[in-house]
C-alpha cells in the first residue's frame, strides 16, 4: 500500500492531476479511447500509461471507492513488490521525458550542474587564491559538466514546444474520431 501510494503521489505531481490510486481497480473505455492508446508499457505499467493519457487527452475520469481487502487465504499474488515497483516506476520516469520533457531534463540540467559546482569549486577557489590551475584536468571536468547541463537544458525547451505540437496533434485526432453511431463528441 505504501508503494502504491508513492506511485500515484509521483505520478499525480508529475502530470498535476487528482487521483487516490493509480494501480487498482478497473479500467472502462471507450472505444474511440482505446483506438487512441498507444501500448507501449508491458505488466502493471499499463495503469500508469492508461492515467496518463487520459489526463494528457484532457478525458473526463472518475474514481468510485471500493474496498480494499487482503487476498484470500492459500492464494497466491502474482505480483512482485519490488520487481512491479521499479517497472511503474520507470514507467513513470518514460513518460515524464515523453509528455513532460521540460521537467525531466531540467532534472538532469540540476544533477548535472551541481556536479560541475563541485568538482570545479575547489579549482576556482585555487585559482582566486593563486592566480594558478594546478589541476587542469579538474577543471576541464567542471566545464565540460557544467556544457552538458546546459545542453539537457536547451534540450528539454525544445522537446517541450515539439511534445506540445504532438499533443495538440494528437487531441484533434482523437476528437476527429466518430462516436457511437457516427456523431463526433467533445
């Protein structure tokens, strides 16, 4: 319950939607939806893929409490904790760099950068001191980090203008197809 818990927290963060629990319950949807899915997540990803791209597809969803009970006595899960854990998890994280690339290369730009800062802060300091760059390798360490952080961040502000066309690209598609009995629905 924990896991499950954190899942959706992350994911409900990440894609700024309201949802109590991404990985049980039943799925219903229609079929105009289902023709607009892309299966891409295998095992217990395909909630979170699912979510997804209903909320990217501004979809109405709903959620209706039911009980949460434990498993009968003598049967067996098919679930893996850990192992179903880690693939939603990266789910999670391929989704992020496919429908929020913004966000996940800023993440990258901010590991990358404060990598730079500490491996280069001591050879600035060095240098302010003595005017000397005893330890160039270091420094070209510090710079070439502190590039390749520069360039996840130009590359995230790309990838978010061109995901944004994708997007709008793809919710014309799905309201481009018909409803029930041919009427095409908002």
């Amino acid at each position: 319950m924990l896991g499950n818990r954190l899942l959706t927290g992350l994911t409900a963060l990440m894609f700024h939607m309201k949802v109590a629990d991404l990985l049980t319950g039943y799925r219903v949807m229609s079929r105009r939806f289902v023709k607009s899915f892309p299966f891409t997540a295998e095992g217990f990803g395909i909630e979170t893929e699912l979510t997804v791209h209903a909320v990217r597809l501004l979809m109405p969803t709903t959620e209706i409490d039911t009980r949460y009970k434990e498993r009968p006595e003598g049967s067996v899960s098919k679930l893996s904790t850990w192992g179903d854990g880690f693939r939603i998890l990266f789910t999670i994280a391929a989704l992020v760099r496919e429908e929020r690339p913004l966000i996940f290369f800023s993440g990258i730009f901010v590991l990358l950068a404060l990598a730079s800062l500490l491996v280069g802060a001591p050879v600035v300091f060095e240098y302010a001191k003595t005017g000397l760059v005893p330890r160039l390798p270091t420094a070209l360490l510090s710079t070439a980090l502190m590039l390749l952080a520069f360039l996840s961040l130009l590359s995230g502000l790309i990838l978010d203008t061109v995901t944004r066309g994708r997007w709008e690209a793809k919710r014309m598609a799905y309201l481009a197809i018909p409803g029930p009995h041919g009427l095409k629905l908002p």
